[in-house]
C-alpha cells in the first residue's frame, strides 16, 4: 500500500523528494487512530485523492487559485531584505525571505547566462524607455507592470482564475489582467507551432490521466522569472502538469527548458490555493497606471532630464 | 470623461491609426488574415438558407455561445436622415452596402457611412477586410427609441460633455490644427495608455472588433482582442459586489432567461463609462441570443436618467470569425506614449525657438 501511496506522489506530486524521505520517517505525524479525517497534514504529502470532474469527463480545475511562495522576489531559497527605498517605505517595502521552489535548489545557468543574471539583479530597478526594443534591456519586468509570463504569473502574490472548456483553458490573472489561453486541440486555428512570439507563451494542452500537462513555447525573450534577475531566452521551453492534490490544492510543476541559457532542464514546484472566500472574485490590479510616472517620466513637461 | 471612442470618428481615427503604426507590431502579422470575399458570401448563405441548425449546447446545459466573433458592422449606429422611420433595408440596399463596407473597409460605423472611408487601412499592412462581418438589413444600430437616435442628453449632462471636451485628455483631437496637449501621461487617453479600449457594451469598431467566448460551469469569459481584456461573468446569482470596488469594465452578473444569456453591469469606473455616463446610476444590460451557427444577436440596453433623457437600445450582430484572438501585447511596447509626449516636447521646443527668433528680430 505504501508504494502506491508513494507511486501517487511521484506521478502527482512536486514535492518527490520531501514526500519520499517524510513518508518514510517514523516520526510522520498521524492523528489518534489514523483514520481517515483524523490524520494531521503533513506539509509536502497529500493522501491519494481523486478529484470532480467537469460534465465532459475531465478533472475540473476550475476556480481562483494563488500560490502561497515568496518565488517572485527570487525562485531561490533567499532572506528577507529591506526593499527599495526603506527610508520612506519602511516596512511597507521589504521583502520577505522564503525558501525556493526550484527541485535541487540550483539552477543550472551556463557561465555567460549567469553573469547575465546578475546584471540582471544589478538594474531590476534601471528604467529607461525608449520606443523601440531597447526599453526591454534593463529593469524587473514586474517593475514595469508587464505580462509576467510563465511560469512567473502562476507564483505571483496575486490569485488567478481558471476557466475550463472542452477546448479551451482560460488563465486570466489579477496582475495586469494578464491572459493565457491554454488550447485543447491542435487545428488550422490553432496550429501547434507558435503563430508568433507573445509574453506569456503558446500553449497547448492535454490530460495525462488526471494532470493537465501544458506544453508552451514562443515566448518572448523579455520576462523574467523573478525579482533576482533570473531570465530566459526566446528558446524557452516550459511543460506544466497541474494536478488535483486536496479539493483545495492543485499541485503545480514546471519543466523548464532554454538551451541558450541552461545547460539543463530544471524544475519548479509548489502547491496552488483555491481562494475560499465567499463570493471571492479577481478584481482590477491593471498597474499602468501607477507606473507610468516611471516610465515616460523623462517625457513630461518640465521633466528635470 | 467623455468616452473617446464614441465622441468623435477623428479622435478615433487618430488613435486608431497611432496604434497601427506604432504600438503592436509583434501581433500586426498575426491580425492580417487573408480575407477572402468568398467568405462573405459563404457567410451570407448560411444566415439565410441554414433553416435545420439547432442550438448547441456546453456539456454542463447552457445554450453555447463559445467561439471568436466580431463586431464589425457597416450598418451606422445612428439612422441616416435619409431612411427616416425605416428600420429595415431591402435584400439589395443591404447587399450595396455590405459590398460598399468591404470595398472601404475600415471607415467608422458611429459617424461616417461606408460611401466615406476615412483611411486605407491597408497602407498600415492590415488586411482590407475583416472575415466573418455579414449583411444587416437594420438601417442602424439603435433600435430604440424607434427614430434610431440616440437619445437627447439630460442638460447637466451635455453640460459636462462640453466640459469634458475642452478640458478632458486629448481635448485637442477634435480640432485637428491644435496642438496635441501631452503634458504628462495622464493628459493621454486611455487607450493610448492601454488602460482600458472601454466597454460594456460590445461596439463595432474600425477593426480588431474581435472577441472570444468561453463557458466554464458556472462562468462566461468574453475576451476582447483589443489588449486582451476580459470579461469574468459570474451566472451563480452572487450579489454584485460593494460600492467601493470599482472596476474598468464594470462588474458583471449574468444569468440564463431561456436561450439568451442576460449581463447586468455596475461598479464601472467614472473615468471609463460608455459615453462618459454617471457612474453611480448608469445600469447596463446585455441580451446575448445565439441565432445560428454564425450569429449572435446581441443587444443592449443603457439607462442613466441622469445622462440621458430617455433609456436606449442597440442590436450589434456578433458574427463568427476564424480564430485565435492573438495576444495584444499593449503596455509592453506603448510607443504612442513615448511619441506622443516626446513629440509635445519636440514642438515646445520648435515653439520656443521660433518665439525667440521673432523677439530676436525685433
């Protein structure tokens, strides 16, 4: 029984490795009697579960969802800092610190692409806009209130709704309204090499049993996957699996792939929270206009530069 | 604000155009698609001879609405003098116009009839005609009150409207010879801000008109393709939400009356209205009716007594297109903004210069 329990979590969930050692430590909590119900959660193992289905026959994940990580300020393990400028944003502004949600803890840079990394950190916060590609070249993306891309939109500090049709799953996010169709089939409509670069990829998908696995490419070259610089090319390359792990969790992993800058494929996982306020809906956070100031401020009038 | 969009086919025409050139050329290739005009005609067959359609439905039972559809319409939204109390074209005015529509594609519904194009929209490497539109045998698009007018403002409103004109973002638009005030971003609409291209409710424009439904249980999701914004329509009879949540495209409810989806929409922003109406009384109300396969009827209603003087009604047929809606990357390469206020500055300066010279001379 404990190696189909264990089989579950290496086909279901991201977590292998804390869920192989935990599962295996006598020390693994349980509740009175271990009855189902009774058992305390263990963080990293989920008990084998078999989610809803929509009227089509397919796991159902639908619902608003958000990741609980500090990913965004840095996919790696990390302390917390004081954030830009503490003397008037004191608390406010800092960041918290938070351990990664890359599996291993390293990722695999190529010596060149990791300088570029930390050039990167270095002018996250280097703005100069230009009306050509150059505006791309320096400063956080998420500064700048762009689409965050993939996999970043999905551990922002923001919920995200999913909506799911036959041939469609629909991923809009509350950061910047950003928008990604996910399609179910390939067609003359939606053919499965990319039409032409986009900021938050061109994805397909298809159910392996009960995970949705997301094959997406046609990135362009310009997100980044976190505040510390990490980056990608237009070769990237990313496959997501999300599967229903609790009524309220989907556990999320993401393959991600990018010859230019890697030397190999590296993973990220964590647990998605299905938001369960009553009513709870996204609401605006269009940011364009609290960073606008910032952006074409050079261009204004009377503008000190 | 008055909503830009609506005020003035020039205003448009300008944002319209700075768009095209500037603002999404990695999508631009993506929107040309080859039109065929045996499409039309394919498209014109089927709305007349598909007598044996049945309505689809979603696999969880609502009547389906789900594909790409355009908005794009000839037919002006206000009736022409010229047609009085007609409602309806005959087969052959429609088909005149429908051709003319495809000829001078582009031109704008809201002031400016098919006959007169107001630019080429092939110049801007754009396909001359949008697939999918289909002949409309309405003479406009406001079907109510029945002499196809919008109705007359409320004084207070045609008050903030002048107002709104003269002092509101862009003013100078309406008069082509003045110059463009772009002091910050703020003086700047808020389409060249990719803040928001408006709606509720769903017009016709001079192209990207394009939309995508998708049905969860539960939930419509109208996609616009116009910096993909969207539309999350709840259908569970969850209350709207509070007064002070205010959202650029209003908040919508949505539920099933037979076979056509009914959206009510409140919580709109003052800035980002219809037609610069109160925020705090505008009620907007949607009908979507799938006709056949390639045509939504889909109409709606807007009552502000406090903009207009009466409640008012528009059919805005939603025909299928091919998809998919590419994504509109808009903030991300806004260089209307950069050029817009680098060119302000670039002609104070022009300005300065000249000044100086003149003093200089005297």
């Amino acid at each position: 029984m404990k190696a189909i329990v264990l089989g579950f979590f290496l086909v279901a969930c991201a977590a292998i490795v804390q869920a192989q050692t935990s599962a295996q430590q006598p020390g693994a909590r349980t509740g009175p009697g271990g009855a189902t119900g009774a058992k305390i959660p263990t963080p990293g193992e989920f008990p084998p579960y078999k989610g809803p289905r929509t009227a089509d026959g397919k796991p159902d994940l639908n619902g608003i969802w958000q990741a609980f990580v500090t990913a965004d300020i840095d996919i790696q393990d990390h302390d917390a800092q004081a954030g830009p400028h503490p003397d008037i944003m004191g608390a406010y502004g800092a960041w918290p610190g938070g351990q990664g949600i890359v599996e291993g803890g390293e990722i695999p840079y190529k010596p060149e692409a990791l300088a570029q990394k930390k050039a990167n950190a270095e002018k996250r916060m280097v703005v100069n806009i230009t009306s050509d590609d150059r505006r791309h070249d320096t400063g956080d993306p998420e500064l700048k209130c762009y689409r965050p891309g993939i996999p970043r939109a999905n551990y922002m500090p923001l919920p995200f709704q999913i909506i799911q049709s036959t041939d469609n799953v629909m991923v809009a996010y509350e950061f910047a309204h950003a928008l990604r169709t996910i399609y179910m089939k390939v067609d003359k409509e939606t053919p499965q090499d990319p039409p032409a670069d986009s900021w938050m990829g061109w994805s397909h998908g298809h159910w392996e049993g009960d995970t949705l696995v997301v094959d997406s490419s046609g990135f362009a070259p310009w997100t980044w996957f976190d505040r510390a610089g990490d980056y990608h090319s237009d070769a990237l390359h990313v496959v997501e699996r999300y599967t229903l792990a609790s009524p309220y969790h989907i556990m999320y992993e993401a393959t991600i792939e990018d010859p230019n800058v890697f030397t190999r494929p590296w993973k990220v996982s964590f647990p998605l929270y299905r938001r369960m306020e009553k009513n709870i809906q996204l609401v605006d956070f269009d940011c364009v206009e609290y960073v606008e100031k910032m952006l074409y401020g050079p261009y204004y009038k009377n503008s000190s530069k | 604000m008055v909503n830009r969009f609506w005020v003035s086919s020039k205003v448009l025409t300008v944002v319209i155009t700075m768009a095209a050139i500037l603002c999404v050329p990695a999508i631009v290739s993506a929107q040309t698609r080859s039109a065929a005009p045996a499409k039309a005609d394919k498209n014109a067959a089927a709305n007349t001879t598909n007598k044996a359609w049945v309505l689809p439905h979603t696999p969880d039972g609502q009547p389906d609405l789900q594909g790409y559809w355009t908005s794009l319409s000839f037919t002006p939204m206000e009736r022409p003098a010229k047609y009085g109390n007609r409602e309806f074209l005959t087969e052959e005015e429609a088909a005149q116009i429908h051709k003319e529509g495809i000829q001078h594609s582009y031109e704008f519904t809201f002031n400016d009839l098919p006959e007169t194009p107001v630019y080429d929209a092939t110049v801007y490497a754009l396909s001359a005609w949008q697939e999918g539109v289909a002949p409309n045998r309405r003479t406009s698009l406001v079907v109510d009150p029945p002499d196809g007018k919008i109705p007359a403002l409320t004084p207070e409103a045609a008050k903030a409207r002048d107002a709104a004109r003269k002092h509101g973002p862009n003013q100078d638009y309406a008069d082509p010879n003045a110059p463009v005030k772009a002091d910050v971003a703020e003086d700047l609409n808020l389409g060249e801000r990719c803040i928001s291209f408006g709606g509720p409710p769903i017009l016709p424009g001079a192209y990207n008109s394009n939309f995508k439904i998708v049905q969860g249980p539960g939930y419509v999701m109208v996609e616009y393709e116009w910096n993909n914004e969207i539309r999350i329509i709840p259908l569970d009879g969850r209350p709207a939400l509070s007064q002070s949540i205010h959202r650029w495209h209003g908040d919508s409810r949505g539920h099933w009356e037979g076979n056509t989806l009914i959206v009510e929409t409140s919580n709109f922003r003052p800035a980002a209205t219809f037609q610069g109406a109160n925020a705090k009384t505008l009620k907007m109300t949607e009908y979507f009716t799938r006709t056949d396969q390639n045509t939504i009827e889909y109409k709606f209603t807007v009552d502000d007594p406090s903009t207009w003087t009466r409640p008012w009604t528009a059919i805005v047929p939603l025909s299928h297109m091919e998809g998919p809606i590419p994504e509109y990357d808009c903030t991300e390469n806004n260089n209307d903004a950069v050029n817009i206020l680098a060119g302000a500055r670039v002609a104070e300066k022009a300005a300065a210069e000249k000044a100086k010279n003149i003093s200089q001379k005297q």
